[in-house]
C-alpha cells in the first residue's frame, strides 16, 4: 500500500473542549504520524474557501460560522492508504451514525460539531495541504 498524506482539521468543539491530545491519540494509535501541526483561528474567507465546494448547500452558513467559532488544529497525517485510514478514523459525517471508537462517535456532538475534518481524496489532500502549510513546516 502507498504511504500517503491527508489534511485534518481538528475542529473548534474539539479545542474547545481540551481534546487535541485524545484526538490526536486515536490518530497516532491508528499508524498514522502527525508530520506538521499548528493551531490557528480561520478567518471566515478562509472557511468560506475551504468548504466552497459546499456553497450552495442549506447548511454552509452554519458550517462557516462553526469553524470559526473558535482555534482550529490544522494537520498533516502521513501513513499507508492514509486517505482512508484516516476517514475510518474519523468515523461517519454524522456521529450518531459512526462506529464506536472513532473520532466522531467517541468525541462528537452533533453533525455541524463533529470534531475533526479529513480530505476526502488525494487530489483534494494535496489542496487543502497548501492551503495551510509551506514545503518546509512538513517534516516526515
Ligand atoms: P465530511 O466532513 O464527513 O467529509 P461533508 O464533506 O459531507 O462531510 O460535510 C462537511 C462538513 O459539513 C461536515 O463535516 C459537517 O460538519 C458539515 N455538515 C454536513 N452535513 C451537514 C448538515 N446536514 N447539517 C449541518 N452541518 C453539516
């Protein structure tokens, strides 16, 4: 299997709640190593072109304004099929729905606060990884 990189975003319910290192826990404790790492505050153009794929859909004022609502953990995961390692770590979008011992079902609260974000494909981790971090703050 490939190793690959994904983007993760530690959401702000999770920095709100003290849980970077339980969270960061499960994603270590899954194979994945955590090769750069910095907490920052989205501003709201920065959300807004994060999830522009989302534009049009009912929920992206809400989804905006969660992800600013506080520091974010902003991450890059490096590992085998880390893509989708890291999406099984992550667990269902709703955290009703996701299996025990993941990200969202152990530490979410709700569908718009579930705690971590993770890319979807590689084309879009390679994106959202120069998004937010420079060649030299990934150090694998
Ligand atoms: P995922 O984060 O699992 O890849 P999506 O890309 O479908 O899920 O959605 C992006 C984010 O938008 C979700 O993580 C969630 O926080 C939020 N979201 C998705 N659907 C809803 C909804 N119906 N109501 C509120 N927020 C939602």
């Amino acid at each position: 299997m490939a190793i690959e990189r994904t983007f993760s975003i530690l959401k702000p319910d999770a920095t709100r709640r003290n849980l970077t290192g339980a969270i960061n826990a499960l994603i270590e404790k899954a194979g994945l190593r955590i090769v750069a790492q910095k907490r920052v505050q989205m501003t709201r153009a920065q959300a807004e072109t994060f999830y522009a794929v989302h534009k049009e859909r009912p929920f992206f004022g809400e989804l905006v304004g969660t992800m600013i609502a506080g520091p974010v953990v902003v991450q890059v995961l490096e590992g085998e099929d880390a893509i989708k390692t890291y999406r099984g770590v992550l667990g269902a979008t709703d955290p009703a729905k996701a299996d025990p011992g993941t990200i969202r079902k152990e530490h979410a609260l709700s569908v718009g606060e579930n705690s971590a974000h993770g890319s979807d494909a590689l084309d879009t981790a390679a994106i959202e990884i120069a998004q937010w971090f420079s060649g030299n703050e990934i150090v694998g």
